[in-house]
C-alpha cells in the first residue's frame, strides 16, 4: 500500500510530523504561562511594574526575554494575554521577537553549534536585539489603539477565587489556548513542510550569490524552514561554508520572528494590519542589519 504513495508525499509527512513533535512542548508552555498571568497577573499589577515611557519599556521588554525559555512556537499566545492585561504592544512585541532568540537555551545551542564560540552568540544577540527595538519603537509610533483580533474576556470574580480554584482556571485556560492556537501550528506546519519537500532549498542556494542576495535567501529559507530556534543554529552552521557570517545571522534572527507556522499564530491573535506591517518591519530591519554586518566585517 505504502509502495503505491510517492516519496514526495512520505518526505513531506515526516517533515510535518517532526515540525509538530519539536513545536508541540513549546506550544503546551506557552498557553499554561498565559493562563497563569489570566489567573494571577492583574491589570494593576502590569500597570504599577511597567514604566510608562515607550523606550524604557521596550527596553524592560527587552531584557524579559533573557529568562523565557522557551521558542517563537509558544510566544504568540503568551504575548496576547499580556496585551490583554494593559502591557502596552510595543512592549510585547519587544518580549515576542527576543524572547525565543535570547534566552540561556538558545543561545547555548549555538554557542555549542558553531563550534563552542561566542562570536555567532554575540552576533545573533546584538542583531535581535537592535532589530525588537527598531521594530517595538516603530510599532509605538504607528499602532496607538488594540491590536488584538479580538479582546480577551476579564473576568469580573478572579479576586474571590481561592488558589486551588485559579490552578483549575488555569488548565481550562490553557486547554481552551491550545486548541485555539494549535489549529494555526497544524496549518503552519503543514505548508512549511509542503514548500520544504517541493521548492528545492537549491534552487534558493543557486540564486544567493553575493551579500545582498544572499541575506534575502537566508531569510526565505529560515521562513519556510520553520526551524524552532533551539534547533535552527545546528542547521545555520552547516551553512558556514556557503555563507558569509552576516547571512547567516539574517537566517538566525529571522526565523524565531517571522516563519510560516508562527505567522499563522499571529493572524489568529492580532489584526490583519497588524501581523502585515510587524512582518514588513520586521523583514526590512533583519536585512538592512545583516547587511550593516557585512560592512563592518
């Protein structure tokens, strides 16, 4: 029966398969961590501890991404509950593009991936960094209103709730996250294993010739690759040979912001508007980085 099937479609199952085992336990984090600040983390609570100023935000932001361990698979829903708390969403987006970059985790395995230096760590950590906060401080400016699709529902007797009764809150939470995120992760998952078995990662190698191009052909490939970041660093280094260090940082940096499944995720959780102008911003500042790394060697 099996012989019957073409390869194609057997390579592209086992691509899909392997994209859900990697995402899934990320996914499950992300939506207990977001029923757990539905159930504990009030609106005043975010009010009192977030500054108000939009670059000490951003910064504050920046800096909480260093102890989430966790990847882009399980971000989306985290950063939607924490706009739907008050935190301002130049600040969110600020925690959704770093966190799954810098965080011990990630940055370990590369570290370890390239061979036990520091050098591609600093690298990646210094280009997410500028990137989240070019990209926050823009979404500040242009994006002054909700950005949710739809707001989260409060809930009027959280404060007579025992702690015994927010823990159980907090799995119908995360039950009801999971199955509204993970259709968008299936989907997700889906096409990029689809694009990875019938769009040649050749024909894209071929046409990166040079800085420019080949920066743009990193980033194409960490898109539809749709690498979770703890394991995108062991597939960048075997790009060493064929890329300059600059491009493969485009594909490091990229990836855990923008890739086919976490894409879907965003269009599930915010505006249609939105999810396109982050995407772009995000697109622009990744490039125009990679090739500022280039210049200076």
């Amino acid at each position: 029966m099996l012989l019957s099937i073409p390869k194609s479609f057997l390579q592209m199952n086992t691509i899909f398969i392997s994209i859900l085992i990697e995402a899934l336990p990320f996914i499950l984090l992300g939506v207990f961590v977001s029923g757990l600040i539905q159930m504990f983390v009030t609106e005043d609570m975010v009010a009192r501890y977030m500054p108000k100023n939009r670059v000490l935000s951003i910064l504050t932001a920046l800096l909480l991404g260093l102890f989430f361990p966790g990847c882009e698979c399980g971000i989306v829903p985290i950063v939607r509950r924490l706009i739907g708390k008050g935190v301002p969403a130049h600040a969110a987006v600020a925690f959704m593009l770093t966190g799954p970059i810098v965080n011990p985790v990630v940055l370990f395995a590369t570290y370890v991936a390239f061979g036990n230096s520091w050098r591609m760590v600093l690298l990646r950590s210094a280009a997410a960094m500028a990137v989240a906060f070019t990209v926050a401080l823009l979404v500040s400016f242009f994006f002054k209103g909700s950005v949710l699709r739809h707001e989260p529902a409060r809930d009027a007797v959280q404060k007579q709730q025992t702690v015994k009764e927010k823990l159980w809150a907090v799995c119908e939470h995360a039950v009801q996250e999971f199955f509204s995120t993970g259709k968008y992760l299936i989907i997700g998952a889906l096409i990029a294993a689809g694009v990875q078995t019938f769009v040649k990662t050749s024909l894209l190698l071929s046409i990166g010739q040079g800085p420019f191009a080949s920066a743009a052909v990193m980033m194409a490939l960490a898109f539809i690759m749709s690498l979770c970041s703890e394991a995108d660093a062991f597939i960048a280094s075997s790009f060493q040979s064929t890329f300059a260090a600059s491009s493969l940082v485009a594909f490091l940096v990229f990836g855990p912001m923008v890739d086919i499944k976490n894409m879907l995720m965003m269009a599930g959780a915010f505006q249609k508007r939105f999810v396109v102008s982050l995407i772009a911003m995000i697109a622009a500042a990744v490039y125009i980085s990679s090739i500022l790394l280039h210049i200076a060697g």
